[in-house]
C-alpha cells in the first residue's frame, strides 16, 4: 500500500544558505537507493481552509516502511539538519488506500 510524506513549511525559510545545503544534499544522495516519487515540490498552493502555508512537498513510497527507512536513512538524517536551521517544517507519513 502506498504512502506519503508531507513537508508543510508554514513560514518562510529563515536561513537560506542552510536551505541550499539541504537541497544540494538532496539532489546528489537523499533518495540513493530508495523508491521515491516527487508528486509536489513546492508548486502553487490554493488554501481552500485555513492559512496557506509557505510550500508544501509531497513524496511517495510504496509503503510506510520504505518511507519511514528513506526518512530515517543516514543521506536523509545528514540532509535533514541543515532543513532544521533552515525552517519550520511539519512533516508526516501518510498511509494511502
């Protein structure tokens, strides 16, 4: 059964040199090695209730447990600290049907 993780920046990024670091290590080893899928990367967002957050990034795994082991693999942890200087962030696994 698919899940997801939710990224749901709800203010501005307050660090953007530690922004950048996150990303680069994204993009050169964050995913290595497992089935991830980019199905929002912080498009356009359309509050329909509540306050519109800053951006929103959604990925999907075939199941929970790949997505918790992406999510608590050594490339994402190393990426993640520099996310956490950066900005706030709420971020949640989402089972799918």
């Amino acid at each position: 059964m698919s899940a997801y993780i939710l990224f749901i920046r709800d203010e501005p990024v307050h660090d953007s040199a530690e922004m950048a670091e996150y990303e680069r290590m994204n993009r050169e080893r964050g995913s290595e090695g497992f089935p991830v899928k980019r199905l929002a990367f912080y498009g356009t967002v359309e509050a329909l209730e509540g306050p519109a957050p800053d951006g929103v990034v959604v990925l999907e795994f075939p199941s929970v447990e790949d997505a918790r082991a992406w999510y608590h693999g050594p490339g994402y942890q190393a990426a993640m600290q520099h996310r956490l200087k950066a900005a706030e962030y709420r971020v949640m696994i989402v089972e799918g049907v």
